[in-house]
C-alpha cells in the first residue's frame, strides 16, 4: 500500500505513518467509547477498563526520591490503546529500587539492573576506567558472540566503546547544568520520541521506574539532583478505580486531580535547589 501511495505522489507516507493512522482512528474510537460511557453513568470499573491512554506521552518532572520501585517493562503484559495495564505485573516483575549509595552485594547479582548500578558507582565513585566494569565485559561479549548486543544495540566493540564516552559525557553535562529533560535538549523533537524515564502507577500508588534513563537516573542521584523528567506511561487499573472512589469522579479527572494534588509530581520544571549539588569524593571526569 505504501508503494502504491508514492507513486501517487505521496512520497512521505510510509509504513510508520500508515500504522500511526490506524493508531488514531482506533484511539478516536476508544476516546468516543469512553465519553459514551461516562455520560451514560457506567460503573468506575468499568470506566476504568475503558479509559484510552492519552495520544502522547505525558511529559512531567518526578521527585527522584518517589520513585521505589524499578522493572524490566519487555517483561510486562501489553496494554494497547488502553491507559490502565491490569495484572499482576507490579507484584511479580518489580523490584525496590536501591540508593546509589549501597554497594552491590553477590545476592544483587541475580536480580535486575545490577550492571547498571554498578557501573555508575564504579565510574563516578571509585574512579575505576570503564572497562573494567561488569557492564563493559558483558557488552563486549555480546558483540563478539551474537551481535546487536540486546540490551543497548551495540554492534562492535567501537560502538561499546562510544556507549561508554557518552555515559561520561552525559555526567559532565549533568553536574555542570542539573538534568535536562528531552524536550530541553531537542525542542524540535515529536513527543512521541521522548527519550524519558517511563513512569509507571502501581496497584497502591507507588511510582515505578520502567526501561529507559538508567544511567541517566542514578547519575542524578549520586549528583543530588532532586527532580528529573518523566513520561508517565500506564496506571494499574486498582489505582485509578481507587482514585475515582476517593475524588468521586471518573478516572480521567480522578487521575488528573491526584497528579495536581501529589506533591512528587510536576506539569513544569520545579525549582531544585539541588540540581547542581555534588558529593563529596566524586572524582572529575577527566580523570578517570
């Protein structure tokens, strides 16, 4: 169809844009669905099983301190168009998330994220060289073995290695002007391109840290740093029909009134006294 279509004279509509098209007319159907429902009085629960997730990614600045909770979400069901992810996915394929600060122990290394843990504090805490870090020794591996290397997409080694400068770059940047948000860095970038923490609603409120910005994460907790951004993801059904009880409103408003009244999350950028704050010990960059 696509091919037909340029020949057409539609050169710029390919694949991704006929599948985005679909996407809406889908989401405009479940958007119609849910106003239907909400005007004729359907149940929470039910409204709760029909709430549409937003057509973008919401973008927000979260307290880094909220969030305890972390989870590998390539392991998690799939929710669609809808906005609430039922299941036990926040029980069984979550994991408290640890402070920077606390060293990895050998139980650590059977659960998630551990590499990633390690590594910020083996570079930016002890001062060792990257490459002789777990992570790097995994990543080449991988790449000699079966590349891509499946958890950053590395091919060669020289990619690993440019992985790796990145990481310190990424440090630099952070202590010397606090944690830029994607849409800071790139204005011109689509919001459905936002390369954010993925944040995710548990059955009781917590918030939960899924796959993207681990690094960038950690570093800014090691740096002080208090708020970073965000994109919030899904919502565990419980939660948002706990939130229309308590609001007494579907779950579209009760879910918009909880996030004006929670004080971890922010629409705009807060003022962090603390962006700029470093532990002391921390070696410089260039360094290492």
């Amino acid at each position: 169809m696509a091919s037909i279509l340029s020949r057409a004279g539609f050169p710029f509509l390919r694949r991704r844009h006929i599948n985005d098209l679909g996407r809406r007319v889908r989401a405009w159907r479940m958007v119609r669905q849910y106003d239907r429902a909400v005007r004729h009085g359907a149940p929470y629960g039910e409204l709760v099983q029909l709430l549409p997730a937003p057509e973008r990614p919401v973008p927000l600045w979260v307290q880094l301190r909220a969030i305890t909770r972390f989870g590998d979400t390539r392991q998690w069901p799939k929710a669609g168009l809808h906005w609430c992810l039922p299941g036990d996915w926040d029980l069984e394929l979550t994991q408290k998330r640890w402070s920077i600060h606390r060293p990895v122990t050998e139980a650590d290394k059977e659960t998630l994220k551990w590499r990633i843990h390690d590594t910020v504090r083996a570079m930016f805490i002890h001062g060792r060289p990257y490459t002789e870090t777990s992570q790097y020794e995994a990543m080449v591996a991988a790449v000699i073995t079966s590349p891509p290397e499946p958890d950053w997409g590395c091919r060669t080694v020289g990619e690993v290695h440019a992985y790796f400068e990145k990481l310190r770059s990424t440090f630099t940047s952070m202590k010397q002007h606090g944690y830029l948000a994607h849409w800071e860095r790139q204005p011109d970038v689509n919001p459905l391109d936002y390369d954010e923490l993925p944040l995710f609603i548990l059955r009781d409120g917590s918030l939960c840290q899924g796959n993207a910005a681990n690094h960038r994460v950690k570093i800014a907790e090691l740096l002080g740093i208090q708020w970073v951004s965000a994109t919030l993801r899904k919502v565990h059904p419980q939660w948002a029909l706990a939130l229309c009880h308590r609001y007494q409103r579907p779950p579209g408003v009760a879910l918009h009134l909880w996030f004006r009244d929670n004080p971890a999350l922010s629409i705009s950028r807060p003022v962090d006294h603390h962006r700029r704050a470093l532990i002391n010990g921390i070696p410089e960059v260039g360094s290492l």
